[in-house]
C-alpha cells in the first residue's frame, strides 16, 4: 500500500466492531465490578451511567470527528486541523496524551490479562471444580503472592499482543471478534440466570440499582468518571485513529450508540452475574481487583460440567482482553513507528518491552512490593489512579473542547446530520454539559 493512500475500514460493519473490539474488555468484565463493588454500589452505576450518557457520548463522537477529518494519526489529525482552522498547534498535546496514556494503561492491562489466562488454564485443569469458597480465595490468594506466576503470565499475555501488532493480523481479530462478542453476552445471560436461581439476585439488584445518598462522595463520583472514560476507551487517541479510517458515509452518532450500548450492557450484565453469587456466599463486595477471579470460579465449581463454562468463560475475558490490549499498544507503535527511524517489527519490539518492564513494577504491587510510592499508592494503584482519573478525563476533555470550541460550528453539525432542535442539544452538551461535568468531578474531587 502506498504511503500516500490512508487506508480505510472496508464497511461501516468492521468499522463498528473494531470500536467495540477496543471498548469490551477487562473494564467491563472486570473493572467494573470490582469499582462497583469497592465503591458502595449504585451511586458508583448511576454516576457511571450519567458520565456515559452526557460525557462519553459527545467525547467519542468528538474524537472519531478529529480523526476522520485529520485521516492521519492522533498528534498529526490534531495539528493538522487545528492549522486549517487557525488554532494553535498546542492542541496536538491532546494527542500526545493520549499516546503516553496508552502506554501506561497496556502495562497494568497485562498483568490483569496474564490473571485471565492463568485461570483459562486453572478452569482447564478443574482447579475450581467442586471447591469451596474459602478454598478458591485462597488459591487467589497464592496467586497473587507468587511474583513469578504472575510474571510468567504478564509475559505470555504481552508477547500474544506483541505478535499480534508486530504481524498485523487485526484484521483477523476483527472478524473474530463478531463471533466471540455475542458469545461472550450469551455466557454473561447464563450467569445472571444462574445467580437469579443460585444467588442472591434480589439483593445484587438493591446493591446495584438502589442508590444510598450518603455514597455519593467526591472519590465515588471520580471514579464513575473515570471508569466511563476507561470503558470507552476515550482519552487515548485510540477513537482517534480509528475515525481516521472512516469514510464520510457512516454517521458518527448511530455508530457511537451502537458501541456505547453494546459496551454498558456487558459490564451491567457482569455486574448482574458477579454480585449475586458475592452475596450468596457471603463474599466481600469491595474485595478488590481479585473481585471476578473469586467470584466466579466459586460460580463455575459449584455447577454441573461448571469447569467448561468457566474456560468458556476465561478464554472470552482473555480475548476481548486482547483486542483491548492491541488498540493500546497500536498507537504507541504508530508513534514511534512515525516519529524515530524505527520500522514496523522492531518498533512494536521496543514499545512492548518497555510496557513489558513497566508491568512488571505493577505485578509486584500485589505481593513483595506492596508499599505506597506516592499519594498513599502502589504502582498498581498508581497507574490506574493516575491514568484513568486524570489523564483520560483531561485528554478527553481536550478533544470535545477542540471539536465544540475551535472547530467551524456548522461544518461540525452538518458533518454529524444535525439540524435544529438536535442541533442545539449538541451544542449544549458538547459545549457546556460534556466539558463542565468533567472540571466539576475534578473540582468536587479534590
Ligand atoms: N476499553 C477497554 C476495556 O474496557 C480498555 C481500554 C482502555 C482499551 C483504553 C483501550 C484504551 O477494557
């Protein structure tokens, strides 16, 4: 393919999965639950849900905009825009935010995929089956304590992306993904039904969607932001370059509800499925990261022929973990790829070996390096915190402030099929709902 030419998705279709490829992942399977868990409950979703609704919505839209008008990546879409429209070149920081993002989320990512595939095999073996609930947290427990396992198992999953970019065989994955997606719901529908007769239900459904006034802090309310910046992947440049190979038929807004549905009903029906089963054997909602690698091993053992479902059930975690993890390390590669001598292969080399070595601080977070490094933190923490709390919200909030602010307004809302009434909510919300909501989370936060 000739450098000139900017490839293009080959339908609106493959456009859409990719986007849900990089949305579904360990953040709605197992980040969701386990906030949720950790932070009280219902206000954690309703906020959540807010955040989705009048954040996440106009910010993905936003950040496809850039890249389908930029048709280049992250940093050049935005610089070239902004001098077509006689803005500052500062807004390519928006970008390179972005790219740093990226790379910090993929080394703690790992680790949580090298967990997914560590208990692939464990289902396999039927580790779980017929164990009771103290027994399955203890295994968690000698997991988590062992550096080398978890080592072994950061590294396999890493050197699966690595191969994975390094060949360029998404497009494969793509395809895949069309399949795996729908099954995984269909095994999450199966779980809530099993907790909806072997769980708690009633009381996961209170926990979930009842929301206690005194939970609303400024902690719970940054995290529901965060997590609905995480989820979608916004903030990284990922929806970025992803507009960047949209052709100017698909509308923008259809496509983000699609995706945006799709993703907020797997990490609900997760939910669903995990806090039935939390309650019903007196497990700790607020357990932590651990909270889906207890829970539903505890799920999987007590059920006939359970140990299938749950391999079933780790393989998919691990591939929508994958796809995720390919869109994270994509535009770290790209820019390097762009902005060094290096090509392809060996770009893809060095940047997983950084993110490799970075996950391997992480990794130790768990077990002989579990000390405070900063604000109170583990480097666990510590890259989740600052990434997901303040780097994304910020980065996105550069692209939908770019969009609503600097960009042609009418250009903006034609190119998005708006007129009139839609017109002026878009306006409202890109302009003042999406950019305020997140400056008040940080104010009220701190
Ligand atoms: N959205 C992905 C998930 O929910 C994680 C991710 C974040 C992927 C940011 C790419 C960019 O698991």
């Amino acid at each position: 393919m000739a450098k000139s030419f900017h490839a293009q998705w080959s339908s609106r279709m493959t456009f859409i999965l990719a986007a849900t490829g990089s949305a579904v992942g360990l953040g709605n399977i197992w980040r969701f639950p386990y906030l949720t868990g950790d932070s009280g409950g219902a206000a954690f979703v309703l906020v959540y849900l807010i955040c989705i609704a009048l954040i996440g919505v106009p910010i993905l839209v936003s950040e496809w905009l850039i890249g389908r008008r930029g048709q280049s990546n992250p940093v050049n879409s935005l610089s070239k825009l902004a001098r077509e429209s006689g803005r500052s070149q500062g807004w390519m920081v928006v970008g390179i935010s972005g790219v740093l993002g990226a790379f910090l989320i993929l080394s703690f990512y790992s680790v949580i995929g090298g967990w997914s595939l560590s208990y692939t095999l464990s289902s396999l073996t039927g580790e779980f089956s017929g164990q009771d609930a103290a027994t399955i947290e203890g295994l968690f427990g000698d997991f988590l304590g062992s550096p080398g396992l978890l080592l072994l198992w950061h590294s396999i999953f890493m050197a699966l992306v690595l191969g994975i970019v390094a060949f360029g065989v998404n497009r494969g994955l793509e395809r895949a993904v069309r399949v795996l997606m729908p099954a995984l719901v269909v095994l999450l529908v199966i779980l809530v039904i099993y907790g909806i007769f072997g769980g708690h239900f009633g009381e996961a459904l209170a926990f979930m969607f009842a929301p206690d006034m005194s939970a609303f802090t400024g902690d719970v309310i940054l995290a529901a932001m965060g997590q609905a910046f995480f989820t979608l992947s916004l903030g990284m440049g990922i929806m970025i370059a992803y507009g960047s190979y949209l052709g100017q038929d698909v509308k923008l807004l259809g496509a983000a509800r699609t995706v945006i549905i799709f993703d907020t009903a797997i990490a609900i029906l997760a939910g669903l499925a995990i806090f039935p089963i939390v309650f019903a054997n007196g497990l700790d909602p607020s357990e932590g990261p651990g909270l889906i690698f207890v829970t539903l091993p505890i799920a999987f053992g007590g059920m006939a022929a359970g140990w299938i479902l749950g391999l079933i059930f780790f393989l998919l975690l691990t591939f929508a973990a994958l796809t995720s993890a390919i869109s994270l390390l994509e535009p770290v590669v790209e820019m390097l790829e762009e902005r060094t001598p290096l090509s392809r292969v060996p770009a893809t080399v060095v940047a997983a070996f950084a993110i490799w070595g970075l996950g391997i601080a992480a990794l130790l977070s768990f077990n002989v390096w579990d000390v405070p490094v900063l604000f109170g933190l583990n480097i666990f923490n510590l890259l989740d915190t600052v990434t997901a709390k303040i780097l994304l919200p910020l980065t996105g909030l550069g692209a939908v402030l770019f969009v609503a602010w600097q960009l042609d307004r009418k250009s903006v809302e034609s190119e998005l099929g708006l007129s009139g009434t839609t017109a002026t909510v878009w306006n409202i919300v890109a302009r003042f709902i999406a950019p305020i909501g997140v400056i008040l989370v940080f104010i009220f936060s701190f």
